[in-house]
C-alpha cells in the first residue's frame, strides 16, 4: 500500500459487486459502448496509443514507485497509464478523466498538469533524479533488479565502471554475461530477428522432435514491433515436454551459439491450486538464454549479436493456459487473475483455472476455451497491450 496518498490498488474493485461486467464500467459519454471497464481483461487495448503524453509520464511515476519499493503505488500508475492506453482517441480535457476507472488522485493530478503546461515537473524532477537515473541505469543490466541496484546506489556507486572495479562486489552468473553483452542486450530485438530466432528454433526442434512445434510469444505475439527478448512457448507430445529443453539447449551448445543458459526444472503438480501471488513464477519447464543470432554486419565487427531468449515448455494438456500466461502484457494477465478471482469466484495462473464454488478443474483446449470459462469476450492478442 502507498505510504502517501492512498492510490487505487489492487483488489479494491467491485468485491461487492458480482456483476461489474455492467455496473463498475464508467462510461466517457452517455452511450453504454463507450463504456470503459476497470479490468484490462475487459478492454481492447491495440498498440495504437493515442495518450502517449500521459502514459509515459505515468510509467516514470510508476518505475519511481517500483524503485521506492512502494509496489501500491507503482500498480495504481500502471492501471490508470493503462486505462489511458485502452482509448479510442486523446483525452482533450481533465474533466474527461474524471470518468475513467483507476485514475487516483495522483495520476489525475499529473494529467492536470501536463494538459496545463504540456509537462509534469514532477516527472521532470524524477527524471533528473540521481537516485532514479542510477537505479533505472542499473537495473538495466540483464540479472540485476530494483534490490541490487539499490544495494549499489547506497554504496555510492554510480557507473558500470564503479561497479565493475568495486572489489566488494561479486556478480553472479546472470549479471557477468549481462555485463559482457550489454552492448548487444540493450538493443531491442526487431520482429525480423525473432523470425531469424523462431527458425533457429524449428531447426533445432526438428533434430530433436519433429513432433514438437514452437510459437512465439510475448510482446511480439501481441504485434510489437521490437521487444527486450524474445519468448517462445514449445508444444511437445504428450509426456515429452520435460526433455526438450535440455536437449534445445545441447543443440545450441553442440552449435557455438549458446553464450548463457539458466534451465529451471519442471516443479509442476497436477493437483496444485492456482498461486494467488501474481509474481510468483509458473513451475513448468523454462530457461532464459543468451543466444549469438548470426548477422550480416553488426557493430561491434563481429557476425552475430546476442539475444536474450525465454523458452517455456509446459505439458500439453496445460498448453492454453501457459501460452494465455506468457502472451502477456502482465497487466492484462494480472487483471484476468483478478478478475476471475473478484467477479467469477475462480482461480487462474499460468497452469491452470479452478472454480472454488464447485471445486473443480476447468479444463481447456484453447485460449477462447479460458475466456468462454470466466464468461469473457475473447481479447485478440493483439488487443493484450494493457
Ligand atoms: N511471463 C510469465 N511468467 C514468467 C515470465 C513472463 O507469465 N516467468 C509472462 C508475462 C508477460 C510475458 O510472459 C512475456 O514477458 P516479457 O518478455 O517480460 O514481456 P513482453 O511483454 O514480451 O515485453 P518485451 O516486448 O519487452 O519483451
Ligand atoms: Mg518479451
């Protein structure tokens, strides 16, 4: 919870309010279509962002919050920058803002003021902010996250080169190979990459299993132009699926492209209830991989680059709710758990969808199977970018 300000957070919504689905939605005019819900499992949110203004002024405030540890804080600017994502056209005044969902008085403050003078000094003194430049400079390392980076910020150090030369300081593996191939992580990967990626994929499934198929996940499933990695769900045969990574990742080793690799073992139990903590990882098979993606030219005079890449390879009765999961955008996956806890009694994650009232397992063969159980309108990927 925010320690100033109280700011909408999570599950304040509608717990009362079993049909929200027509109550809780606020409408921008007086017709029922414009109506705009406060769950992003609710709106089509395209990648055509008409508030860009706004939002990324909230998405500072948000990562602010994030750096400050003060998670209440962070989700309320996420929801209202998302919420701002979601609509057909530029807000054009405050006032308009005044009927939209998830916007606290924060977030509505910062749009007051940027509709006034163009800009939000508030932002602006963020972005100037030592403390947020080094900690959003540091977290941008691929193994360092908001602790380490501020576990450094406190002990004065402020570049790579002091962290790099601080003898106090052991990085692990992760951190090492984020170090080494910064250069090429912090590029974003383009979509014609992640098909060169994709068809690495095919070729070392083919050796491995002709009868495994590989579907890219993610941002770019959602039609991003560019992405930070690239993720990709495996669909193996029955009984299979806990093999295929460690043999993608002797393919790659076998071929000299692989230049760092973190295998997390399936710990998946068919009985267990979804998790109720949205941060916590899925338990299927995974691993985050550094690749070297042959290029023609690259900067750094070498003929490839490094990627990162995520592989998930989930049993194949779990395939539907694993590709919902890792399709993303994390809010729409966050509201969707919300919402199926809040308004239809049921727990999701990435495993599975289990109804409290009649204690069972829904079972599912395709994403629209998942939203038909929780009485959604089905969301295209596409319509994902929450
Ligand atoms: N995800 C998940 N469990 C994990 C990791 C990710 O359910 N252990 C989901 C959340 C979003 C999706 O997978 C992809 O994650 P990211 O790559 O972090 O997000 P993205 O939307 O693909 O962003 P980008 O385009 O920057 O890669
Ligand atoms: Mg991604």
């Amino acid at each position: 919870m925010s320690a100033g300000r109280p700011l909408p957070v999570e599950d304040t919504h509608c717990i009362q309010n079993p049909a929200v689905d027509q109550r809780s939605c606020v409408h921008l005019s007086a017709t029922p279509e414009s109506a705009v819900s406060p769950y992003a499992c609710q709106r089509r949110t395209t990648l055509e962002n008409h508030n860009k203004i706004f939002t990324e002024a909230l998405e500072v405030l948000a990562l602010n919050s994030e750096f400050s540890g003060n998670q209440g804080s962070c989700l309320g600017f996420r929801r209202a920058a998302s919420v701002l994502k979601s609509l057909p056209a530029a807000l054009r005044s405050p006032e308009e803002a005044l009927r939209l969902p998830c916007l606290g008085d924060n977030s509505r403050a910062v749009l007051e003021e940027i509709c006034e003078c163009g800009s939000s000094s508030r932002v602006e003194e963020i972005q100037n902010d030592q403390r947020y430049r080094t900690m959003k400079l540091f977290c941008s390392v691929f193994g360092v996250g908001p602790k380490t980076a501020e576990s450094w910020f406190c002990r004065g150090l402020k570049t790579f080169e002091q962290v790099l030369t601080e003898p106090s300081i052991r990085l692990n593996r992760m951190q090492t190979a984020g170090f080494l191939f910064y250069e090429d992580i912090s590029v974003p990967v383009s979509r014609a990459e992640a098909a060169a990626l994709k068809m690495m994929m095919e070729e070392a499934l083919l050796f491995i299993n002709p009868s495994a198929t590989v579907t890219i996940t993610g941002g770019f499933r959602r039609g991003k132009e560019f992405g930070h990695d690239v993720d990709f769900i495996i669909k193996a045969p029955e009984g299979q699926e806990d093999r295929i990574l460690p043999a993608v990742i002797k393919r790659f080793k076998s071929q000299n492209v692989l230049l760092y690799s973190d295998f997390q073992k399936s710990t998946f139990d068919l009985r267990q209830l979804p998790n109720h903590r949205f941060e916590a990882m899925d338990r299927f098979s995974k691993c985050f991989l550094l690749v070297k993606l042959q290029m023609q030219e690259s900067r750094t005079g070498r003929n490839w680059r490094a990627v990162r890449v995520d592989l998930v390879a989930p049993p194949l009765e779990r395939f539907p709710y694993a590709l919902l999961g890792w399709t993303g955008s994390t809010l729409f996956e966050r509201d969707l758990r919300r919402f199926a806890r809040l308004e239809r009694g049921k727990l999701l994650d990435n495993h599975t969808l289990y109804d409290k009232t009649t204690k069972t397992f829904l079972p599912a063969n395709t994403e629209e199977d998942i939203f038909q159980h929780l009485g959604l309108e089905y969301i295209e990927p596409w319509q994902r970018n929450a």
